[in-house]
C-alpha cells in the first residue's frame, strides 16, 4: 500500500479482487458441496465442476497474493476495538493455529478426500459437512490476519491463558499459513 498509484491496473484490480478472495472461496466451496450433492444432467456435470475448479484456484491464488501486503481495504475495515474483536474471535485464533499443525492437517486431509469417494446418503452428508468444515478454517485464517496483532498465540502478552504448549511449528511466515 502507500503508493499504489504507481502499481499496474491489473495489479490494484487484482488487489482489489483479493480482498474478497476468501468470500469467492467460499461460496466455490457452497457451491461445489451443492454441485456433489445434487450434480447436473449431461454436458454440464462435467464442465461446471471444471469451471468452478479453476474458480477455486484462482480465488485460492488471489487470497494468497492478498494476505502478503497490508490491504488498504482492510485498514479501512480494521473494528475501532480490535482487542475485544480478538477476545471474541478466540477460537478462531486457536483454529488457525491448530489447523496448521501438521498432527491436525494430516488427518484432515486424509478425510477430506477420502470422504470423496464415499456413496452412501450417510457418506455424502459427512463429505458435506468436511467439506464445509473448510469454510470455517478460511474465516478463522482470514480473521487471524486481520486481528494477529491481537492474537494471543502469536503474542504472549496478549492474555493467553490457554497456551499450554509449545508455539506451533508453522512452514513460514505465520501471515501464510492454510
Ligand atoms: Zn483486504
Ligand atoms: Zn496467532
């Protein structure tokens, strides 16, 4: 930010668009868990789930290129009382972290494709549900970067009772991870 007259308008348009990248993630994954439970007739059950793929990886890439540089729309967005937002969005902070950890990213993972191929009414409703369940990890990562100042696993000046641990061991840069 700062500058941003000086950026391409592709790339501000880009920018932009990102800041909305984890709302169109999301509403790829509503739509690709309405498209397994009830999946098109003929030309289209197979082009739309095409489509909406390449939604989600540019979404996907969009949010990446977003969460690397402060956004002015989200300065713009910051709440007036960010402290008691982070008290708030507690579990959302420990979700972040957690759902990093590779103990708890592994298994995950191992359910979410393996709830592909299952073809019961019971299994399609469970891969629904896994298949949901990221939604909640994108809004506890996107809160997390929005709020970490406050986050009382990155700070431990921050009233953080529940560590309990060590600090979690992530890949790179905390700003990145899921
Ligand atoms: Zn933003
Ligand atoms: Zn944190």
């Amino acid at each position: 930010m700062g500058n941003s007259a000086d950026m391409p308008w592709t790339a501000r348009a880009a920018g932009r668009i990102g800041h909305h990248a984890s709302a169109m993630l999301i509403a790829s994954i509503g739509g690709a868990v309405v498209l397994g439970m009830y999946p098109l007739p003929g030309v289209f059950s197979f082009s739309v789930p095409i489509a909406l793929f390449g939604f989600v990886l540019l979404s996907w890439f969009l949010m990446r290129q977003h969460d690397r540089r402060l956004c002015e729309q989200c300065m713009a967005s910051m709440p007036l009382n960010p402290s008691e937002e982070a008290v708030r969005y507690k579990r959302r902070f420990w979700m972040a972290h957690t759902g990093s950890e590779p103990r708890f990213l592994i298994p995950y993972l191992a359910v979410l494709i393996g709830s592909n191929f299952t073809t019961t009414t019971v299994g399609r409703v469970g891969w629904a549900i896994v298949q949901l369940s990221m939604i909640y990890l994108i809004l506890a990562h996107s809160t997390h970067r929005r709020l970490q100042p406050w986050c009382p696993w990155c700070s431990d000046g921050g009233g953080g009772e529940h560590v309990d641990e060590t600090p979690p061991v992530l890949p790179n840069d905390d700003r990145q991870l899921a």
